[in-house]
C-alpha cells in the first residue's frame, strides 16, 4: 500500500476523497464536482472536474479509466482512456467524458464518473542501434497475430 498526498479543493467540501467500492477494487472512483449538471449530448464531450489534486511520487502514475456501468448503460465513457496524471502535475484531476450513447446523458454533482489506477511506471533510457533482435512476429502490424490473408480463415 502506498501513502498519496490529496488535496480537496474548495468547491468538493462535500464529496468524499475517491475510495474503492470492494474491498479488492483495483479503482477508486472519481465523482464530478459541478455548480450545475451538465447535459452531454450524443457525440458530445466535456471536461468534468473532481474537486481534487494529488501528488504521485515518482516512478508512479495516475490512470483514470472508464466505468463500465456507464459505458455499458449509457455509452459514455472517458475519451482518451485510460488518461493519465503525470507525478509532476499539482492541477485538479478532470475527466474527459463523450457520450457515444444515443440520448442526452446528464451528468450531475457527485455522480461517479470515472475511476483512478495508480500504477507503477518503469522508466527508461533509449540504446540506440541500427538492428534489432530478431522476434517470431517481426516487423508484422497492428491485428497481425492469428490474422490471416483471407478474411474469416
């Protein structure tokens, strides 16, 4: 378990801090902080503040990802998930949510919207050459395991 500094801003007075809702729940849930709901659109998006900063250490990151009873009864879902807070940023955690749902999805204070990984990061330094080792896929791309030439064989 690790210890992160969080700071509630001023207007999340009466929100909790994120928490896990199971006692084994990789997330903790983000909940909107808002003055007023916000009505998303279909094909909409909108940047939906927390109330809330954090101060990672270094080596770890923020990643806030979907919930899946959102997406999965309304479509909405965070847009550039899984986003990620840096262990330099001080700034108010923000969600970006879209709607990919097909009716107007209200957002409301205190709704939970999202949820928060804190993972490891492994830093790196770059070894640059000119060959790389040899792998069995190669150089093939992206969807190239198990695909083959003919459609559907």
């Amino acid at each position: 378990m690790i210890e992160i500094a969080i700071r509630r801003l001023s207007h999340a007075n009466d929100l909790p801090l994120p928490a896990a809702q199971t006692a084994h729940a990789a997330g903790l849930d983000l909940m909107a902080c808002l003055a007023a709901d916000i009505e998303l659109a279909p094909g909409g998006r909108v940047l939906v503040p927390t109330g809330f900063a954090i101060a990672l250490a270094p080596g770890w990151e923020g990643q806030v990802r979907p919930r899946s009873g959102l997406a999965v009864r309304f479509g909405v879902t965070v847009l550039n998930a899984p986003g990620t807070i840096d262990a330099d940023y001080r700034g108010e955690i923000a969600v970006i949510l879209i709607n990919h749902g097909d009716a107007v999805f209200t957002i409301t204070h205190g709704m939970r919207i999202a949820q928060l990984v804190v993972a490891p990061v492994a830093q790196v330094t770059w070894n640059e050459t000119t060959e790389l080792p040899d792998s069995d896929r190669g150089e093939a791309g992206f969807g190239s395991t198990g695909w083959t030439a003919v459609k559907g064989e």
